[in-house]
C-alpha cells in the first residue's frame, strides 16, 4: 500500500540517521485514548498500526529488524500526553504514531521535536499542530488527516446555503479539537452569509445537559453545528428528543464511532457529519480491510489513518 511505502520510508531515514542493530526490534509508540470515553478511537488507532506492522513484518520487516509496538494511554488529555511523550523519547522510541486529540498532539510534539522523534498523528486537525511546527522548524512532526480549517471550507459555505434562513447554533466543547473546528465552521459560514443565533462552549463529560436543551427550545434552534465528540452530541440528542425538540445536528469527524448510537440511542438518526472520503474504499487498502475485519475488528474511523 502506498500509506506503507512512505511508512517504510520514513523509517528508514531515521534508521539512517541513528546506529541502530539491525537485528534487534523496532519499536514504535501507538499513543492514543486506550481508556475513558474515548477509547473506540484508541481501539481504532491500535488496530491499525497493528496491521501494518503485520503486513510489514510479514514483508521481511526494515532492513530484517521487525516492528514492535508500544501501546501507550494519554486519555486525551494533554498533562498525560506530555507525560507519556517524555518518557517513550526516553525510551529511545523513533517512531509515534498519535496522539489523537489536538489538545495532546500539539504540546506533545514538542517533546518528540526536541529528540529528533518521528511523529505522525492520524487524527489531530487543528492546523496549530503542523503550523506551528514549520514555524519553529520541527521536520519531524506530521499529520495524516485533514485540517480544520479544511473541513470548515468545505462545510461552512454548504450550511450557509443549505440552511439559509434557518436558526443555527454553534457550539463546541472547549478543546482544541472542538472549539479549533467549530471556529473554522463558523467564519466560513459568516462569509457565506449565515449568521448564527448562538455560539457557546460546553463542558464535556457533563451528564445533563438539560439547560442547553432549554436553550435550544428558547432559540427555536433548527440547526445545530456542534464540534466535539460522540458522547456529548449524543447526550444531547437524545436529552433533546425528552423534551420533544428536533433540530438538524451535524459534526465533524468525531462521530464516526458506533458508540455514538449506544448514547443516542434513536435520537441519533438524521445526524449528519464530515469525514475525508472513506479509506475502506480505497484498491491500495482492500489487503488491509479484509485481514482486519477477519479479525472481527470493523476498520472505520481512525483505524486506516493508523
């Protein structure tokens, strides 16, 4: 697959660059949210760096030396991102491949930029994480998924004109992940000539969000813009649908998880959302997708990104 030759590559010129034994292991840091509620996505990040390190194995490894993985829990939160950043570097790891929230990615890239480490992560979307690397001249500090402010371009104009008139209401959950999308949605909304009735910030990992609800009934809210993730929006979905109120939720990538319906329950359908076209489809990752679902594990989300 080509997302294999560039990792292949990319090891490479690391390996190059420190003395290593080609005999000995590889070994790469999977960093992600292996735990709390937004585990699915560490799950997703898991499965798929372990089948390419499988593939790449089976291949004969890099240069004979075989991958192996370290998994590693920052539970999106930046203070446990930097913490396990510091010490895989530590660990002499080369390689990582996270985090998965912005808010952990970008102060941990500076600990792998510092020790020369590799890292790409396969679902970070502020742009601060890879501008403000060019900025300080990090070359070692990437991004496999697409920008906020691209999903803002693309989906901004399009709630514009779709919903021209409309009562919409934007909101986010604080994050970097969450306010960063949520920004970018809205300016480029503005700029097509839809204002929202409302823009506010809530707190995640609240559960009741009641006097929201209550809010977007006074509003008369018929669209909800809302940047964050699975376990909010379907919490207030399905709090929502209680008090009898419908509006048009649409999100960013964050949905993207069966989860999201275990909390929304049937309040959840209609939701729309943006994601880069589906991985899954794609020739180079048919090899990919029937060893991982043969494995009993469905490789959507962040799996392919992985």
């Amino acid at each position: 697959m080509k997302k294999l030759s560039i990792l292949n590559a990319a090891i490479f010129g690391l390996m190059m660059s420190t003395p290593v034994a080609f005999a000995d292991d590889i070994t790469f840091a999977v960093i992600g949210p292996m735990t709390g509620q937004l585990a699915t996505i560490g799950d997703q990040f898991k499965q798929g760096a372990q089948a390419a390190a499988d593939a790449i194995n089976a291949a004969g490894g890099v240069n004979g030396s075989m991958i192996k993985l370290d998994i590693e829990d920052d539970q999106c939160d930046p203070k446990q991102a930097v913490s396990v950043a510091n010490r895989v570097v530590a660990d002499g790891v080369k390689f990582i491949d996270g985090h998965a929230c912005s808010g952990s990615s970008i102060p941990a890239s500076a600990v792998y930029a510092e020790a020369g480490a590799l890292m790409m992560s396969p679902a970070s979307s502020n742009p601060v994480l890879t501008d403000a690397a060019a900025k300080a001249g990090w070359p070692t500090i990437m991004r496999l998924y697409t920008r906020d402010d691209a999903q803002g371009a693309f989906i901004g104009p399009w709630i514009a004109k779709k919903f021209a008139g409309k009562n919409v209401v934007v909101l986010h959950d604080k994050s970097a992940y969450g306010q960063g999308v949520a920004d970018a949605v809205r300016a480029t909304m503005n700029a097509g000539g839809l204002k929202e009735v409302y823009y506010d910030g809530i707190n995640a990992g609240e559960k009741d969000y009641s006097a929201l609800v209550t809010k977007l009934k006074d509003l008369k809210a018929d669209v909800v813009y809302f940047g964050g993730y699975h376990p909010e929006a379907g919490l207030i979905l399905r709090q929502s649908a209680e008090q009898n109120l419908k509006f048009q939720l649409i999100m960013p990538d964050s949905i993207a998880s069966p989860e999201f319906w275990q909390v929304a329950g049937p309040a959840g359908e209609g939701t729309m959302f943006v994601f880069p076209s589906d991985p899954q489809a794609k020739p180079e990752a048919k090899a990919a997708v029937e060893k991982i679902k043969a494995g009993g594990f469905v490789p959507e989300g962040f799996t392919l990104f992985s």
